[in-house]
C-alpha cells in the first residue's frame, strides 16, 4: 500500500508540475497575442495615416494638374513645329520673290478698266 502512496505522491507532484507550466505557458501565449493584437493596430494606424497623406498628396497634384493645363497652351505636333520653321525660313525668299513679280507686273488702262499682265 505505501508503494501505491508514494506512486500517488509522485503523480501528484508531476500532475502540479504540468498544471504549473501549461498556466506559464498560457500566460506566454496571452502576452504575445497581446503584443501582437498592439502591433497589428499600430500598423493599421500607420496604414491608414499613409492612405490619408497619400490622398491628400494625390489632391495636390491634381490641382497642380488642372492648374498647368489652365495656363499653357498643349504642344503643337513636331509636324506642325517642323513646318513653321520651314515657313519662317523661306519667308523672306518668298517676299523677294513677290516683290519682284509685283514690280515685273504692267498695267494696260483702257477708257474705265484696267488690265495687268506679266512682263
């Protein structure tokens, strides 16, 4: 009978043993999920702070978008920039050359009409 005490006993004692560190280890398991659950809402936080300046910052952009396009006029084609610079090139010749077909044209005035001709 006494070897079925001490049996007892010792069970006992290991029976405590468990309980005692599964009650540690919950503890554990509770201050880490605790620590988490903090972490996780700081992030949250930290999420939605950056998706607020993110979205004001995109605003600002925005108007400074709309405010751009208000003052300047859009690019003009290259097409478009290449012919005006051929243009202003050759004005001048073109002038030259009107003035010249101007003071070559003559002038016939026959009773009220008059009629021009080359030369």
């Amino acid at each position: 009978m006494s070897s079925f005490f001490t049996q007892e006993i010792r069970l006992s004692k290991r029976h405590e043993e468990i309980v005692s560190q599964r009650l540690m280890l919950l503890q554990q398991m509770e201050s880490k999920c605790g620590d988490q659950n903090k972490e996780k809402a700081s992030q949250i936080q930290a999420a939605e702070t950056a998706f607020k300046r993110n979205l004001s910052l995109l605003k600002d952009i925005e108007a400074a978008e709309k405010s751009l396009q208000t003052r300047i006029q859009p690019l003009p084609l290259p097409e478009v920039v290449s012919l005006e610079v051929r243009i202003l090139r050759n004005r001048d010749s073109l002038l030259g050359i009107s003035r010249r077909m101007y003071s070559q044209m003559g002038t016939i005035s026959f009773r009220k009409s008059t009629i021009s001709y080359w030369c």
